[in-house]
C-alpha cells in the first residue's frame, strides 16, 4: 500500500482507516492510538499543496502573516504582480489573500490567526 514516495493514495487511507478495528486488535494498547492517529495525520496530509500568498511587494497588513509563516516554517509561494488583477481576483476585493488546498481565502488577520493555530 505504501507508494515509492512514502505516502498513502486517499484510496489507500480509506482501505486502511475501514480496516481500523482489524489493525488494532493486533497491537498493545499503547500502539493502538498511535497507529491510529498516524493514519489519519497521513490522510489528511495527503500530498498537501504549497500555499500561495497574494500580497504587493511592501510589509502593510501582510506582514503578520508572514512573520508567523516563517516562525512556523510553513513554506508558502508569494505573488507580488497582482497590481491589474486583485480586485476580480480577491474573495473580498482587497488583499492580503492567499490560496489554501484550492480554495481563496481573505483578511490578513484571519489568516495570520489560522497559521498561528498551527504552529
């Protein structure tokens, strides 16, 4: 089940996390919930996109988020030539934004407090 690359396809997980109970009837206790939790952290860590921030080339509102993203070591794409086409483009019609696993998502400080919760 396990790829090359070391991780699961969601299909994988599925089968995996259907078999849970098989699984852990055959480990100690102390494994069962460690096991357990290393399946689902590597389902819902599936091949996770990089982030993609959306900001002018200047500190302002998106300099928060940035000094948590490098506090927390998240590694994140940054766009800066976004002068002609953020105000179609962003969910609020205004920036800081940022792509997160597909979807666009505003407000600096939104942002900066669910890096945070994360680090």
């Amino acid at each position: 089940m396990i790829r090359d690359e070391g991780f699961y396809t969601p299909e994988d997980a599925e089968e995996i996390l259907a078999n849970k109970d098989t699984v852990r009837t055959n480990l100690h206790s102390t494994e069962r919930s460690i096991t357990h939790q290393c399946l689902l952290n590597r389902k819902l860590n599936l091949r996770m996109s990089i982030p993609v921030f959306y900001y002018f080339p200047i500190q302002g509102r998106a300099e928060l988020i940035r000094f948590v993203l490098a506090y927390g070591g998240i590694e994140y794409k940054e766009e800066n030539n976004i002068m002609t086409t953020y105000k179609a483009e962003s969910p609020f019609g205004s920036t800081p934004y940022m792509d997160i696993e597909g979807k666009r998502y505003g407000q600096s400080i939104a942002l900066a407090k669910y890096y945070a919760k994360k680090v």
